[in-house]
C-alpha cells in the first residue's frame, strides 16, 4: 500500500498528530493525540494516549492533551499563553483542567466528544472563564479521520460487544462519515493477515480518506 497524495496535503502537525494516534493503535492504547505549537507552527510539545502499555506508573492518567502540556518545557519555551494545543478529540475533564492549569490558552480540536469532552466546562467557572482559552472547532474531514482512527482501534481490540456498539455510536454523532469508512476498511479485511504495524499512519490516513470521499459522492 502507498501513501495517498490525501495525506501529504495535511498540515504537518496534523501528520504529527495522526501518526502519533497509530502508534498508539499500534501499541494497543487509544486513538488519540495532540501537540503543541508556537506562534510560528513549529512543534514545541507533543503527547499521545498510553493507557493500555506497560511502564506507565498510572496509565489511566496518560492522556495525550496531559502529556503534551506536561511535557512542555517552559525554560526553552516560556511564553505559553501564545501557544496552540492542536488535539485530535475534544479533551477531558482532567486534560481540559490540565490545559487551563498549564497556561494554554488557544485550543484547536477535530472531533467533539459528546460523551467525555469537556470544553463546555470552561464557562462553568468564574475561574476558568477568566483565562479566556479560545477553543476552534475544526472541519469535519478531520474530526472524520479521528474518529476513523479511533473506530479502527474499537474494531481490532474491543472484545466487548455490547461496549463497542455503543462507542461507534457515539463516535458517529458528528463523524458517521469516518466510522463508515474505517468499518469498511476492517471488515474488508485490510488488517487480517497484518497488524496495525505493518502499516504507515500516511497510508491508513491515505486510505481513510479516499474511502470518506467515496462516501460523501454516493
């Protein structure tokens, strides 16, 4: 399989991000992601899930918006209230607090997260409201390959029949386009005689996203 001309149209970070997702994916954590840039788009931070791997003290706490923030390093990178935090999903409660905590203040997210999201809390507060982070929602081709990546993840772990049918569902709430595409991609068995591994993140993205376009011209 070759990388798609999809995926080399993508801003870097976003390849940065993706492809953090499928390593993620390929060590069996969830699909999801984020980095941090500075005013120029350079890459300054970045933090991927880990939940499921070993050598994590408190893998329920690895959380790719958490990571990022944490990792930081405000000696070399000191003006942070300047900085972007692009993330794949809608943060938590614990990374939303831990964004607000860290000195971000400018949010970028692809998919929203009905389900675990907390951005909405952000008014809940006269504390956080007065940190004023702006919060941009991205297109919906983005949110789709998130949900794609996630969807692929679900399909090759998720034991739980009953759970998995549920997440897909809450995933395609706004993405439906990504959860097709990434079903199709499975059950057509592009990952039956591979692991996740033996693909690039360029070329599952590549292919997540002609199989998007193919959806959205029937």
């Amino acid at each position: 399989m070759s990388t798609d001309v999809r995926w080399e149209r993508l801003p870097e970070h976003w390849k940065r991000i993706f492809g953090l997702e499928w390593e993620s994916v390929c060590e069996g954590s969830k699909a999801i992601a984020a980095v941090i840039t500075d005013t120029e788009g350079n890459i300054i931070s970045e933090g991927r899930n880990m939940i499921c791997e070993s050598g994590v003290p408190n893998p329920a706490t690895a959380h790719a918006e958490a990571e990022a923030v944490r990792g930081l390093d405000v000696s070399r990178y000191p003006d942070k209230h300047s900085y972007t935090l692009h993330a794949g999903l809608e943060p938590c409660v614990m990374c939303m607090g831990t964004i607000v905590m860290g000195g971000i203040r400018n949010v970028e997210i692809a998919a929203r997260d009905d389900f675990g999201g907390a951005m909405h809390l952000l008014d809940k507060s006269s504390f956080t409201r007065s940190k004023n982070v702006r919060v941009k929602w991205l297109d919906n081709e983005l949110g789709d390959v998130q949900r794609a990546l996630q969807t692929i993840r679900e399909l090759l772990y998720n034991q739980d029949r009953e759970k998995l049918g549920r997440m897909l569902r809450d995933f395609a709430v706004h993405n439906g386009a990504g959860v097709r595409a990434a079903q199709d991609m499975v059950r057509g068995g592009m990952f039956t005689d591979k692991k996740p591994s033996d693909c690039t993140a360029g070329e599952v993205v590549g292919e997540v996203l002609r199989r998007i376009e193919t959806l959205k011209g029937e």
